[in-house]
C-alpha cells in the first residue's frame, strides 16, 4: 500500500513550478530493443557524447535526457511520447530510429508545439506540403541515400539491378530515390517483411535474376543477416552488393568481418573525414565508448550539438518558441560531416560520399572515403514546402 | 454490501477527471481512458469465454476491426461518429458471425487453433494494407465528431463519453445474463450435450454470444482508435488477444466485472512496475501463474468468496 | 521459371520444415500423451539458442555448443515439467494456455535478465561459405547441414518410436492414455522424459535456426504458432504427422512467398499485385489449416483409434 502511494506521489509532477527555462528536458525515443537496438543504442551514445563534451549541458542550461524504448512498436512509442510530453513536459523529442514510429509520434509531437528533431529516420512525407515549423530532421532526407546509390550504379555502367527493402516507408522512400537517379533497367524490385531474417527465398530470387549489382536498404539486424546469408550463397563474387552507409556499418562489419571487403557503399558521413570536428568526434568516441563510431552515431552527436548551439544562440530562453526555431534552422555548428545547412522544409542540404569497406593502417576494417557522389543535395520535394 | 461498492466505484469514475485536472494528472485521464477501453474488450471477451465457456484466442481480430473501420472511414473523410462507430461494431460483429460459424464447428484445442488462425489472417490483411497504412500503421487526422457541441479533442470529454458506453455495456451484459439468453449459454457452458439432447439449438445460441462479444469487441476497437488517434496492425497479433485473456482470467472468468477487474488489475500494474523495472512481465507473469494455479476464479472470484465464506 | 529456381526454393522449404519439425514433434506428443497444450514450448527453443549461444562462445566449438545446450534445455524442460507444468495435466485447455502464456512472459524477462535482449552466434566458420549443388547453384552449405540434421533427426525419431520399448510405451500413452496407465506404465516418469525429450529437440532447433535468424528475446512467439499450425495439421500425437505437416507448412509458405507475388502479377495490375502477394501468401498456411480443419477435422495422422 505504501509503495502504492509512493509510486502515485512520485509520478505526479512537481505542478507549482511553471516551467522554468532552468533546464533543458529532451525526451529520446528510441529503438533500443529486439535486434536493431544498436541502432538506438549509437544514436543515444553519440547524443549523450555531445552532451558530456559540453560539461553536461545544452547550450548552458543544464540537460535531462529522458530515454524511452519504443522497441520498434508505434504503438508503444505512442505512449512514450504522451507520457514525455505530457507527465514529463519535454523540451525536445529526439531519438526515433524508424521511419513507422516517427510516422506515428510526429502528429502528437507537432500538436504540442513541441520541437521533434528526427537523428535518422526523415520520411518523405515531411519534406513536402505537410513540412511543419517544429518539425526538423538532422540526418538526411530519407529518400536521399537511395539517390546517391542509384547515381553511383548508373555511373558505374551497371544494366541489370535488383533492388531490395523492407516493405515499409523507408523502403518505399528509398525505392522512389533509387529510381529517380538510376537509368538502367530494374530486374527484380522486392520488398520483405519489417523485420524478417531469414531471406533465403529473396535470394533465390536474386539468383534467378541474374543482376549484375544489387542494392539493398535493409537497416541494423536485417541487413546484419542478409549480408551472411548472401556471402553464404555464393552469389558474392559475381553480384556487386551495394548499401547505404548503414548497411556496412561498425556493427554489421564486427558480424561479418573479412567478407565485407570490397563492399560499397552511400553515405553523408565517412570515419575518415577530414575535419576537426569530425576528428575529434572519433577520438573522443573511442575513448568513451571503446569502439569506433556508425553512422548513426555521428547522427546523433551531431543532433547534440545542434540543440547545443542552437539554445546557445537564444541565450537559454527556451520558452521563446519563435527564435528557437530560428537558431535551430540556421544550424550554426560545426557539422562532424563538413558543411551543413537546413533547406526551406527543415531537412539536411548535404553532400553524399562513396565509401569502401577496406582494412586501415592499423588493421581495421573500416570505411574509406572514395568520393563524392552528389553534392548539396537537398531532396525532390522541397519546392512544395510552404514555410519560409 | 456489493451494491455499495459498485456505487462508490461508479462515484469515484465520475469523480477523477474533476480531481486529476487540479492535480496535473493530465496524463492520467488519458490512462484512465484506455483502462476503460480494455475493460470494454475484455468485457465482450469474457462474455464469450467466460459465459459462453468458447475459448476464442482470437478476438484481438474483432477489436482490431473495429478501429481500422474507424481509421478507414476517417482517412476517406467520414469523421462522424454517428457513422463509425455503429459501423464499426456491426462490421466487426459481421465478422465475428463469419468467423464463428467455420470456426463453432470444431471443438476443444481445434477450436482454440482455429480462431487464431483467423486472428492470424486478418492481421496480415492488415500488414498488406498498404493503402491504409500496412506495416505503419494508420494515424487518425482528429478524433471522431461527435455532434452536441461536444469535442472528443478533449481528454476529459471522451473520457466521459468512454466511462458512459462502458457503464451502458455491463448494464447491457447484466440484462442479457439474467435473461433466458444468458441462462442457456451458460447451460451449454456446463453440458453442451445435455442441451443439446433437450433440444436447443446450441450452434445457433454459441454463434449468437461470439457474434455478439464480436461485435462489442468492435465498439472498443472503435474508441481505442480514437484514444491514439493511430491504428496498426499490432493491435491484431496474438499476444493482443492473449493479453485480453489474462484480463478476463486475473479478473474473474464469468463474472460480471471480471473485465472491468481485469483490465484495472492488469494495466494498473504494469504502469506501477514498469515506472520501476523495464522486467514488468516478470511480475505480471508470476502474478498471472500464481493465479490460474491457486485461484482460478480470478480477483473477482476471491472477492465473492471472502464475502461468502 | 527456371529449374534452378525451383530447386532452390524447394531446399529452402525443406529446410524450413524440417526445422519446423523439430519443434511440432516434442509438442505433439506433450499434447498428444498428456493432453496439454504448451504455449511455453516457444521458450524452450529460446532457451536452447541463448545456451548454444553461451556455450559456442565459451568452448570455441559450435557443435559441442549444440549439444551442451541440448542437454541443459533437456535438465531446464524437466525441471519446468515437475514443478509447474505437473499440476495442469488434470486442468481445462484454457487454464493450460494461460499459465503457460504467462511462463512465456516469465521466460522472456529471465532470459533479458540474464543474458540480456540479445546474443550474437555465427555459423561455424567451416560452413559459412557456399556448395555446388548443380552448375549455376551455390547453396549455402550451412543450410544444407541444417536438412542433414533435421532428416537425421527425423530418422532417429522413427527408429525411437518404432523399434524401442520406451518408443512403444509413448506411442500407447499417446493413443490410449487411461489404458496405458491401467496397463501399469509408470505415466509419471514417462510425461518427464517426453517433455525433456521434446526439449531437447526444441534445443536442437533453436541452436541451428540461431545462426541464420537471430538470437533475441521473444524468438519463441513467432515459431511458436507455426508449430501448432503443423500439429493441427498432422494430427495431435502423431511424430509422422508432425513431419508430414511441418514439410507441407515449410514449402507451402516458402513457395508461396516465393511464388505468389509473381504469379499475381500475371493477372492483377502490378500495384495491386504487390500489395496483395506478400500478404496473401502470409496468410496461405492458415487457409490450408483451416481447410484442412474443415474436412479432416483430426487431423492428416490423428493417432487417437
């Protein structure tokens, strides 16, 4: 009975302070369970990292992070986010992985007038006409590496392509990019089950198509099985495999180790980028987290140090919703990724870099950058974006 | 003595809103909504389980039903809820009817199998839907109008509206128990031959009470969807109706508010223990075991017979 | 549709099933002798994979992981069977669903707990590459030792429950129980040994699949209704049945995956095609059990007279 009451006392909210821009709360939504929980869990540590480099604060005001798991369930992620912003009043919500939950907590999060700023996944549906004043995406716009890898196997010269997603809006988004930059001819478009591990009847259709490269947009645990399978089955060596920068990522590499070799891929982020804040975020990240950073990591200090500069440049003054919105679309950071700016409907304008998975000087094996396959791309529905 | 509780738990329902608004407990009102909503499915669950003796696994299917109907209409512009939500419960008690009537032909663990295979095939209806969402899920432009000058938007508005359908459902369900309907399901419930041998048509009096918790099953799928303003498939998969199940069992199999029990019970709980432990389901778990091994008449069970006894 | 393709996909159904198999088999005779249904089966598979995997990576040896782990789900499924599951052979199919539902939640936080949400374990190395079946397909070898196992398995079964005299014993407690009992069968010791057995192939099982799926929490849900769809299928008791029907659900929902979509695509407008494919095939297994239901209402094998 006592634990009953404790437990009621402790959940409800301190209701006598209005809330006081004494501190920043950000609400982190994110995938940290079932077989894509490194996803989350890169996200969350690149995040925290920023955070602790500033001394534990975002832009001055102390920050509370608060993680929820929304184990890849919108429905679960729905109630996270009515308890953040309703019992716990957050600032910012943050965090999401897939584009399914952030389709199913963005319409909450924007009622409440409270800023979302997508690390990963940035459906399509937001670039254009339902682009929204407090909605923003720090990754890039999702159909954008598909774009980039569809450019780079058209450059290649390869004829005969097999595409393969998970039949959700991620896939469905990387399907209209590939497609949009790609000329050749498409043999097989497939699409698998969220979720699904085991692809052996998808390669048996690959087999039957005889493509000469493959692209595949299979994020965390399903792209960690499919690549095994797909060496398994032989089909390696004739079919060239190519990924987004996700797909071969540190976590996929420390599964799959030598075979990975020789693997291309599309990203917005190389490890080996030259610059300082780049460098600094790879060292800094070995050190804390004694493994080297993905992607998704890189993501998710980046979306730190945006929220860092941005409540720097309001001087704290959270509350005013206006000029926060204005120093979080000038992006006024230094970007781990080089340059950085947000286009009219609040989603990256960025360059997009050919990587190959290679051994490094010291016998890693790691990504190296090979070049640049589009630059300040922003995406193809910006023009229908209304705000200013 | 029984009277007096039902009173003052009514009294509180209406009360809460009234005191948790002062208090900050927005959050909490929206919680006390959806417990309401569970209560509701449970409820038509335990109507056809408990009463009925079916063991549907399942009717996860009816409810979802009921809200994509919802979801559906409203994503084609149809947001009236004088409209859906009868729609709703008459679709899913349709479905109900269809599936019953393959299914009652089977008896014992085909039967169990059977109504979750159909459970089964409904939700990847629901994954294929890609028009309405699929894998994704169907988020609900505004929740459903209901006319009066009333605005669902309004947590402590629908909360009322919730607590009224519910209250009107176990209101509904006493009158049908204590009716000649309710005596000879629970007759069949006990010896399906001897009725049979007396010469009721019991296939038609079974089809007729797992149409019939269908179709309430669908008016809390209809609210349900308005409670998230999100439909998706997930609310159709068979845990969901495993879940209903340990509601209506932790609450009292045959018992008038065993629903209503069990769903506060379970869903109290795992808000209570997940604020301390993500390892909820350990507790619920052992909970749920401890009770089908040492008090098979559920809470409400326990409750009848320390008053008796 | 070339040949290749066909072979292919068959192997891949084949595989499936087999694996499929191996789980029906342990629960048909659960059910079949002691009249229980065991949703917590589904967990004892998890618990074989999060051993093999816990075992591989402390002997350095995937197959002596495998059968560590066998004999440790084996001890954990007999200790289970004795302490909990003892107490509802005498109790209603609707009590039995819901305790072992809730020792498949209790299951699913231990092993969280314990080992945590997830575990990796790889294909032993030697196997990880592929095999020249026939020109123009390389099959992957790991899959194809899976098939061995499974037929293995299925062999050593037959033989155990033809030939033995413990086989003998099962087979009569499974057809005639009261008989079997009146017949002075020590049933008690009997039920023990089955569930441990049925364990063991769970463990079998999970350890094999471990590899190409993933070793996660809730691994047990997905598999787990599959395997009933198959013992519905085959007839409850039935160790043929349960291979007849796990091989029919394995390359049923593998060609129909495989083969549907297309096929769809020759009469519907693509769009529609490919909305309704992957869905349809989804469902195809559940329409063949509930067809199946409708004029063999026991079952392809029912081993009940």
């Amino acid at each position: 009975m006592k634990r009953t009451l404790l437990a009621l006392a402790t959940a409800v909210p301190i209701v006598f302070s209005a809330h006081a821009a004494d501190k920043v709360k950000v609400g982190f939504i994110s995938t940290l369970s079932g077989p894509n929980a490194a996803i989350g869990g890169d996200i969350r540590d690149g995040f925290n990292l920023a955070i602790k480099l500033a001394g534990g604060k975002l832009g001055g005001l102390p920050a509370e992070v608060i993680v929820a798991d929304d184990q890849l369930n919108p429905d679960v992620a729905k109630q996270n986010a009515d308890r953040l912003l309703k019992r716990d009043r957050v600032d910012f919500v943050t965090g999401t992985v897939f584009s399914n939950v952030v389709l199913a907590i963005a319409p909450q999060v924007l009622e409440s007038k409270t800023f979302f700023i997508g690390p990963n996944a940035g459906p399509a549906q937001y670039t254009g006409a339902q682009c929204n004043p407090f909605f923003f995406v720090s990754s890039w716009p999702s159909e954008a590496y598909s774009e980039a890898a569809g450019q780079y196997v058209t450059q290649r010269g390869f004829k005969n392509v097999v595409f393969l997603a998970p039949n959700y809006q991620g896939g469905k988004d990387a399907a209209n990019g590939f497609k949009r930059y790609y000329k050749g001819k498409l043999a097989e478009e497939l699409y698998t089950k969220l979720g699904q591990l085991d692809y052996a009847a998808e390669l048996a259709q690959i087999r039957a198509a005889k493509p000469d490269a493959l692209y595949v947009f299979l994020p965390g645990g399903m792209g960690i099985n499919f690549i095994k399978q797909f060496v398994a089955s032989g089909m390696s060596k004739d079919i060239q495999l190519v990924v987004p920068l996700w797909g071969s990522d540190q976590d996929i590499i420390r599964a799959v180790g030598d075979p990975m070799l020789g693997l291309f891929s599309l990203g917005h982020w190389t490890i080996d980028l030259d610059n300082p804040a780049n460098k600094r975020f790879v060292a800094e990240f070995e050190k804390e987290y004694k493994r080297l950073p993905t992607g998704y990591a890189a993501s998710g200090y980046d979306t730190g140090l945006l929220l860092d500069a941005s409540i720097r440049k309001v001087k704290g003054k959270i509350e005013d919703k206006e000029a926060l919105r204005a120093a979080l679309k000038s992006a006024d950071f230094k970007s781990v990724r080089g340059d950085f700016k947000f286009g009219a409907n609040q989603f990256p304008v960025q360059s997009y870099y050919l990587q190959v998975v290679a051994k490094t000087a010291d016998g890693k094996i790691a990504h190296k950058t090979m070049g640049t396959v589009l630059t300040n791309r922003g995406d193809a529905y910006v023009q229908d974006c209304k705000m200013k | 003595m029984r009277r007096w509780v039902t009173l003052a738990v009514a009294a509180a329902a209406v009360a809460f809103p009234l005191v948790a608004q002062p208090l900050g407990w927005d959050f909490y009102i929206g919680f006390a909504s959806r417990i309401m909503i569970y209560a509701l499915a449970a409820s038509s669950l335990n109507l056809v389980l408990g009463y009925g003796g079916m063991v549907s696994f399942g009717h996860a299917a009816f409810v979802g039903a009921g809200a994509y109907t919802v979801a559906i209409l409203m994503a084609e512009g149809v947001a009236s809820a004088w409209i859906a939500w009868p729609l709703a419960v008459v679709l899913a008690g349709a479905l109900a009817a269809a599936i019953g009537a393959v299914c009652l032909r089977t008896r014992g663990v085909y039967f169990i199998m059977i109504t979750l295979a159909f459970a089964q095939m409904i939700y990847y209806v629901a994954v294929g839907m890609r028009a309405y969402g699929g894998e994704e899920g169907l988020n609900l432009a505004a929740r459903s109008a209901v006319g009066f000058g009333l605005d669902l938007k309004d947590d402590v508005t629908f909360y009322y509206v919730v607590l009224a359908i519910l209250a009107a459902a176990l209101f509904a369900l006493r009158r049908a128990m204590d009716a000649r309907f309710g005596r000879v399901i629970e007759a069949i419930r006990e010896n399906e031959t001897r009725m049979e041998a007396i010469g009721f048509p019991t296939y038609r009096y079974k089809l007729v009470c797992f149409a019939l918790g269908g179709a309430v099953a669908g008016l809390a799928g209809a609210l349900l969807a308005n409670q998230n303003s999100y439909v998706n498939p997930n609310l159709l998969y068979w845990p969901q109706s495993g879940a209903l199940m340990i509601m209506v069992i932790l609450g009292g199999v045959g018992y008038l508010y065993g629903g209503l029990i069990g769903a506060v019970a379970l869903l109290v709980l795992e808000e209570l223990v997940s604020g301390y432990t993500i390892h909820w389901q350990l507790g619920v778990g052992a909970v749920l075991l401890a009770i089908v091994l040492f008090a098979p008449q559920g809470l409400a069970g326990l409750l009848a017979r320390r008053r008796d006894g | 549709m070339s040949g290749i393709l066909l072979l292919e996909q068959s192997l891949n159904g084949l595989q499936f099933g087999l694996m499929l198999f191996l789980l029906a088999a342990g629960l048909t005779l659960v059910f079949g002798i002691m009249d229980m249904i065991n949703l917590a089966h589904g967990s004892l598979y998890m618990v074989g994979a999060f051993l093999a995997a816990t075992f591989a990576e402390l002997t350095g040896s995937f197959w002596l992981a495998v059968g560590l782990s066998l004999v440790g789900t084996a001890l954990i499924g007999m200790a289970l069977e004795m302490s909990v599951l003892r107490r509802l052979y005498a109790r209603d199919h609707l009590s039995q669903v819901l305790a072992t539902f809730a020792i498949i939640l209790i299951a699913n936080e231990l092993v969280r707990i314990i080992w945590g949400p997830q575990v990796p374990l790889s294909t032993p190395p030697a196997l990880a590459g592929p095999v020249q079946i026939v020109p123009g397909l390389d099959y992957s070898s790991y899959r194809l030792v899976i098939i061995a196992v499974g037929l293995a398995v299925a062999v050593l079964l037959y033989l155990a429950v033809a030939r033995t005299r413990a086989g003998m014993l099962v087979r009569a407690g499974a057809s005639n129980r009261e008989m079997a009992i009146a017949m002075g069968v020590n049933i008690k010791r009997l039920f023990t040994i089955v569930f441990g057995f049925g364990a063991a192939l769970c463990a079998i099982a999970g350890a094999m699949l471990g590899p190409i799926l993933a070793v996660q929490v809730g691994m047990g849900e997905s598999i787990l209704i599959l395997a009933f769809v198959v013992i519905v299928i085959g007839g409850i008791g039935s160790i043929r049945g349960a291979l007849v029907g796990a091989i029919l659900v394995g390359v049923v929902d593998t060609m129909g995956r495989a083969f549907l979509p297309a096929l769809l695509r020759e009469f519907l407008r693509a769009d529609l095609a490919s909305a309704l494919g992957p869905a349809l095939a989804s469902i195809l297994i559940y329409v063949l059990m509930a067809a199946i239901l409708f004029w063999k209402p026991q079952g392809l094998f029912p081993a009940r007279g």
